[in-house]
C-alpha cells in the first residue's frame, strides 16, 4: 500500500504569502490524482512540501501513515517530472536512465547486468530503444519528455509526481504523451500526482481531480462528477464553463 495524506497542510511563505491553506487530501494506493487550478493556487507548492524540497509551515504530510514532515528528500521513496526536465546534456540517453541506479549505494545497488536490463525495459516500454546513444540535443522534444519519465520511473518510485511536465510540448505531443502517461500508470499502477493548470487534461489523465483556487482546496472527486456537479461558483466557472466554451468553439469551427 502506498498512500499519500495530507492532513491540514499550510504553507506560508517567509513574506507572508500563504500559498496552501489547511490542505485536507488523501490519495489512495495506486491512483492517479491530479492537482487542478489557475496559475498561482498553490499546486506547485503542494507538491514540492511532498517532495521535500518545501517546508511544511503547520500540519502533516504522511506517506503510507508514516510523517514525512522531516524526512530529507531522498528518503521519501519518490520520483519526480518537472515542466523543465533538465537532463544531464553531456550523456546519452542510455546514461541519463541508468544515472539514478549507478548512484545508489549499499544494498540498493543493482549489478550492472541488472542495471543494464532496467534501462533497456525501460527504453523499450518508452520506445526509446533506438535513441540510447543519442545526446538530449539529438532527441525531439516528446523523446526528451519521455527519458526524463523514464528517469524517474527507473528507481521505481513509490510515488510518481510530475509538475506541468507537458507545458513545452506542442498540442499534438502534449496528445500523444498524456496517452502514454496514462498506459504507463496502468502498467505500472504506480500511485500517482499529477499538476496541471489545464482542464483538458485534468480530465483526461485523472482517477480524481482536487481542484485549488488560492491556496484553498475546492473540490475533490473523479473528473466527472466535478464536470457533472460542480462545488461551488469556482468549479462552475474554472471547469465546467470552460470546457463548455472550448467545446461550442469547436462545434461553431466545424459547422460554419
Ligand atoms: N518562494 C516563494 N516565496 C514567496 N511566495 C511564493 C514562493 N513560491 C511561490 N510563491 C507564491 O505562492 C503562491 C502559489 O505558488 P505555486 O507556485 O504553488 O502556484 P502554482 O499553482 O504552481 O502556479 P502555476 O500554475 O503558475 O505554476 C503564489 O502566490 C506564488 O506567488
Ligand atoms: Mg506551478
């Protein structure tokens, strides 16, 4: 069981800025839980105190019941995506992937005959069998987003965060890639949160969206249900008005 809890989570900022407020949220073993709201609600922070790259200001962060409040980074069992996914420029493909497991130490450490298996599964399950020696300036953006992924699912992360990591995409990459995020959870039922400011995508990638608006969460269901019977004024506007304009947007296109 891998769950994650946070339980009346605030984070204020030393200038003041509360950017979460008395975060109530639970995900649950093997889900796939996206973070939903506007720019500046408070996502990325949630999502950096679960990592541990943020202080916790007032509650508590658990993962598999256990309080991870103190716990450093690297011994919290996690794999992260980011929106800029710096990968190391000078190694290839193959390097970038098993970079993570030749650093490991101790009884984590694999062989490198079993480092070596993980990183070509890993490559074939991301169809980057044929990109191992190429250097992340000889890759397109979508395969860069893909060994970054792989970067972080290769160390088998108890939990899987990933932060706007298809921002730099263009539309029809940002398509392909959320189908294959999507294959992957279900390959790999690794529990799994997911930041995005955008709707669409929301509500095509999550087992349950928690939608924010300034810090406070607002609503926290499967992506239907919030479309269907949105919480309050803010779910209305945000979510379902949204997804209604682009939809009748795309109707008049067609139609006219
Ligand atoms: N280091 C910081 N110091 C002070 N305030 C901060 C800091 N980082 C973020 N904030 C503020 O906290 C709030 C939440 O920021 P956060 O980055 O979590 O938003 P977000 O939902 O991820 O937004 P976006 O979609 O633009 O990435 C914002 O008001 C932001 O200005
Ligand atoms: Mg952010």
């Amino acid at each position: 069981m891998v769950s994650v809890k946070f339980e009346n989570v605030t984070k204020k900022y030393d200038d003041g800025t509360e950017a979460v407020s008395s975060l109530n949220l639970s995900v649950s073993d093997g889900e796939f839980l996206v973070l939903l709201g506007p720019s500046g609600c408070g996502k990325s922070t949630t999502l950096r105190m679960l990592a541990g790259l943020e202080d916790v200001s007032d509650g508590n962060i658990k993962i598999d019941d256990v309080r991870v409040n103190d716990l450093p980074a690297g011994a919290r069992g996690l794999g992260m995506v980011f929106q800029s996914y710096a990968l190391y420029p000078h190694m290839n493909v193959e390097e970038n992937l098993s970079f993570g497991l030749k650093r490991a130490t101790g009884e984590a450490r694999l062989s490198n005959e079993e480092i070596k298996i993980s990183v070509e599964s890993m490559a074939k399950m991301l169809e980057l069998s044929e990109e191992l020696s190429k250097l992340p300036k000889e890759l397109s953006g979508g395969q860069r987003q893909r060994v970054a992924l792989g970067r972080a699912l290769i160390k088998r992360p108890k939990v899987l965060l990933m932060d706007e990591p298809l921002s730099n995409l263009d539309a029809e990459l940002r398509h392909q890639m959320r189908g294959e995020i999507r294959r992957l959870h279900e390959e790999l039922g690794c529990t799994t949160i997911y930041v995005t400011h955008d709707q669409i995508e929301a509500m095509t990638l999550a087992d349950r969206i928690a939608i924010l608006d300034k810090g406070i969460l607002q609503q926290n269901c499967p992506p239907l249900e919030a479309y269907h019977k949105p919480a309050n004024e803010f779910v209305e506007g945000f979510l379902v008005k949204h997804l209604n304009d682009i939809r009748d947007t795309t109707k008049t296109l067609f139609e006219e």
